[in-house]
C-alpha cells in the first residue's frame, strides 16, 4: 500500500497543477461592483460632467458601478461594497450620522471634491482628492490614482488600438483600400468602425462596400458596429437596439463580421439602451458633447471586460504620451485625406507608441438572438469558425514591435481542471480514509 506520506505529496502536487491550470484560463470573475455616492453631477456654474469622468474611470478598471445620490443614501447602502467613492461638488450638507457610517466602513473610501470631515483625515483606509479636471493634467493623476485603489497596483497595461471611425457605404472606395493597404504594409492592426445600414441592402454600391470591408477583415483588420445617429434624446432603446440587430444581419450576409459596439457615452445612463450597451464584454465609448443632465435616485452600470475609450485624431491634434491612462483607440475618421491620414500615424509613432494587435483583442457580441466571437484569428458565429483562416495581420505574423499575443486556452484548461479536481478529491478521500487505518497495517 502507498505511504500515507506519498499520498499527501501527490495530493499537493495535483493541488498545485489545479492552480496553475487556473491560472491560465480567462474566465470572467463574478461581477464586482463600486459604489459612487454623489450630491451633483458638476459644480454649480461649470459645464464639466466629473460624475460622468468619475463613472468611466472606474468602469475602466473593470468594475461595475452603483450611483446613489447623497440624499437617497442608507447606512445599510454602502456595507456591501469593498470600494466606496464620495463626490461631492458643492458645498451642500451632509446628512446626518453619514461621517460616522464612513469611520466604521472596513473597506477603501475615497473621497473628491468639497465637504471633506476633519475627521476622516488619517484614515488608512480614505483617500481624499480636493479636485479634479478633463481640462489638465489632475484627471490622468485620478485615473491612476483610482485605478491603484481598486486594483492595489500601477496601471501598467494600457493598451492603445487605431480605429478608422465612421465607415459608411458612400466613402470614397478607393482612398479607404489605400488606407487598408498602407495599413497592413505598415504591419499596424487597425479596427473599423463601419455605419449601421438598415435599408438599399441590396443596391450594388452597398455589395461594393462589402467586399471591400471583407478584404479589410483579409487584412487582419477587425470590424465594429458603429452606433446609429440619433437626432433627439427620446428615441426608445428599443428601436435602436432592433435597427442595429437589422444591421448586423445585413453585414453577416455579406461576410462582414462586427464583434463589439461602439456608443456615445450618453448611452451608458439610459435605461432602456442597458440591454443594448451590454451585448458584449467589449465596448468602445465615444465622447459626446451634449451628454446631459445626470440625475437620479439611484442607478447601475454593469462591468466590462474592456472599455476603450475613441479619442479623435484632427489635423491639429497635438498628442502627448501622458494623455493614455487607460485603455484608448485612436481615432481617424474615413474621411481623412490619405496624406493627412499617413501624417496623424506618424507622429503618434513618433511618439514612440505602437499599436496593439488586434488579435488579441478578444471579444464576444450578441445582438438579436445572434452571437459573434472573436477569439484570436478567428471569427465564431454561432460557434460557428467563418472567417478566412489566412486573415491575419502583419502585425500579428511579425510580432507588431514586441507586443506579446494573448492565447486563448480556456477549453483545453477547462478540461484539465476538470480531470484534475476530480483526481483530488479522490486522493483526499483516501487520505482520510487511511487515518482511520490501524497504525499497524503502515508497517510490517
């Protein structure tokens, strides 16, 4: 019979196999969630939107959030959360006894803007930020700062995408190949964010469009559903939601695969866009001027795997490295002039940032009862592989500058896991069983 001995040491083995097998699975951990309680969306006079900055940062880390206004606050509100951010903008009154839950809160509080309590001061556990601005250089130390609070480590993972922003039937074909072309020539991956079309589906100029977005999926290029333009601010979600359904069954006919959706950051506080927003674990998020009034009771936003946030690359655009705290992608639009185009790439490079291989930007998208995954070099619908199995990028044949490609072992881990946990629970069996043993029947 096995030594009781050996029996413990292969069990630590296989534990430590389990571990390792973890390890290298990608799996989406339960939701967490950050909790904002806010007085006001801005500063009484100012135009600035910092609820809206503060919400965005924090999805950025992965997190999901819950807003509560200060004056729907319950001490029984906050003693789920691991994480608590106060703002307040203005200079309003605290509610009675909300200092006191504060000081008995075990988990990390931060604290931005006006009405900080004296004695809060000294906490380990608080953080206090007098103020912060889109407009300088405090909000990228917020970014940071936030993201070392939640995650308890340096942001050192920020990743950087080109997106050609707005492709639509009716660009000039012929300038948006040689944009593809250079592209690939460059060994720079690059996305697309292509137009919703709902109607003429069948008109040869948009079969024209078509093939030639397929040849950019030949070029390793990925493809993103742009969201629909919207004039006014009641149109239901729901008609959004089922035009875009529409769109993406029109671009699948044709062999074009969108993957992740790309919203004006409006969207994120609307309710019934919520199904809508979260059809993917990827999203791609847009600046919009006329975002609005943020005010509500209570409110709550969902996690993403990764947020990636669209800055708009002009001819005068003056970009600075400092400016990327987060995830970015760069946006050109379809329209650029092509020297113009080549010019904007340049001095980005020149800044000595590359791009990252869109391969391994893996994402997941169901939208109307139809599921499309992108994982590594391969387009899934339905689970489905539909994509040409030569499209890659010369990015991703070359290595794009020393980026490192994510691979994607999950179902040969999962079925390790599961052969391994089982291994271990019949060797703990054992082993408890072999304590009951006489002691004589070990030795001879």
């Amino acid at each position: 019979m096995m030594s009781k001995i050996k029996k413990i040491q292969i069990l630590i083995l296989l534990i430590s196999i389990s571990i390792f097998a973890f390890n290298g699975v990608k799996v989406r951990a339960e939701e967490n969630k950050v909790l904002i309680i806010y007085d006001s969306y801005k500063e009484f006079g100012l135009e600035e939107n910092k609820l809206n900055l503060l919400v965005q940062t924090i999805l950025g880390t992965g997190n999901g959030v819950d807003i509560v206004n200060i004056d729907s606050y319950s001490k029984e509100s906050i003693d789920k959360y691991k994480f608590l951010f106060v703002l307040y903008n203005n200079s309003s009154e605290l509610p009675d006894g909300f200092i006191q839950d504060l000081l008995r809160f075990k988990g990390r509080i931060v604290w931005i803007g006006k009405n900080f309590d004296k004695l809060l001061e000294n906490k380990q556990n608080i953080k206090y930020i007098s103020n912060f601005s889109s407009k300088d250089e405090s909000y990228n130390v917020l970014r940071k700062d936030i993201y070392k609070v939640i995650n308890d480590r340096e942001w050192d993972k920020q990743s950087v995408y080109l997106l050609i922003d707005e492709v639509y039937p009716f660009v000039d074909l012929g300038e948006f190949i040689k944009k593809i072309d250079f592209l690939y020539d460059q060994g720079i991956p690059f996305i697309c964010s292509v137009m919703p079309v709902y109607e003429n589906q069948d008109f040869d100029a948009m079969k024209r469009f078509c093939e030639v977005l397929r040849y950019a999926q030949s070029k390793g290029g990925k493809i993103i559903l742009h969201s629909s333009i919207m004039k006014g601010n009641d149109i239901p979600g729901k008609d959004v939601q089922d035009k875009m359904s529409l769109a993406q069954q029109i671009y699948i006919k044709y062999g074009v695969y969108p993957v992740a959706i790309d919203i004006p950051e409006s969207l994120l506080y609307k309710e019934d866009y919520k199904e809508l927003v979260h059809c993917g674990n990827n999203i791609f998020i847009e600046k919009d001027n006329n975002i609005g009034v943020i005010d509500f009771k209570k409110y709550s936003i969902d996690g993403f795997d990764k947020v990636i946030d669209k800055i708009d690359i002009t001819n005068d655009y003056i970009y600075e490295p400092s400016q990327i705290t987060y995830d970015a992608a760069f946006s050109f639009n379809s329209d650029l002039e092509f020297d113009s185009f080549k010019a904007g790439i340049k001095h980005i490079i020149d800044k000595r940032i590359s791009f990252n291989d869109v391969e391994s930007l893996n994402t997941t998208m169901k939208l109307g009862g139809i599921e499309l995954r992108s994982e590594n070099s391969n387009i899934l619908l339905n689970n489905e592989v539909v994509n040409e199995q030569n499209s890659s990028s010369k990015a991703s044949s070359q290595g794009n500058s020393g980026e490192i490609e994510a691979i994607d072992i999950g179902n040969a881990n999962g079925r390790i896991i599961k052969i391994t946990i089982g291994v271990c629970v019949v060797f703990f069996i054992i082993v408890l069983i072999s304590r009951r043993i006489e002691r004589k029947k070990f030795f001879k």
